[in-house]
C-alpha cells in the first residue's frame, strides 16, 4: 500500500483549496488574497517537491501571488466575458 507523509497531505489540500480561490477578485484586495492563496499553496508544493522548505517556498508564493493581485487591474483579467 502506498504510504503518503502527512506534509504532503496538507500541501495538496492547502493547493486544492487554493486553486478553488482563482475565480474570485473583482477589487485589487480579493485579487490580492486569492493571489495570495495560490501563491502560497504553489510555493509550498513546489518548495517540498524541489526539497526546500515548504513553508518559505509558502512565503515567498504567497507574497509573489499577493503582489500580482494587488498589482493587477480588473480591465487586465481577460475572462473572455
């Protein structure tokens, strides 16, 4: 049977949870926050992945994901609506 580690489980779910975030953010703050979320969750799988630490990789994804949000207007976001 194949054995999973526990801090695997909590990244997959902190990615799951995060990606279900992406269609939220009309307003610069809940691009911000969901920005934020995915970052932090892709920065976590790919800190554990690459053998880093998984909460900088969260750190610096959710910071980088944060300031794309914030950055970003709603006129940028090309939904195809």
């Amino acid at each position: 049977m194949l054995s999973v580690q526990k801090p695997y489980l909590v990244l997959v779910a902190a990615l799951l949870m995060s990606l279900s975030l992406t269609a939220c953010g009309n307003t610069k703050g809940e691009r911000a926050a969901s920005g934020g979320a995915i970052g932090a969750g892709a920065g976590a799988v790919g800190g554990a992945i690459m053998g880093a630490d998984p909460i900088t990789g969260a750190l610096i994804g959710g910071a980088a994901g944060a300031a794309t949000g914030a950055l970003t207007d709603e006129e940028q976001i090309d939904l195809d609506d």
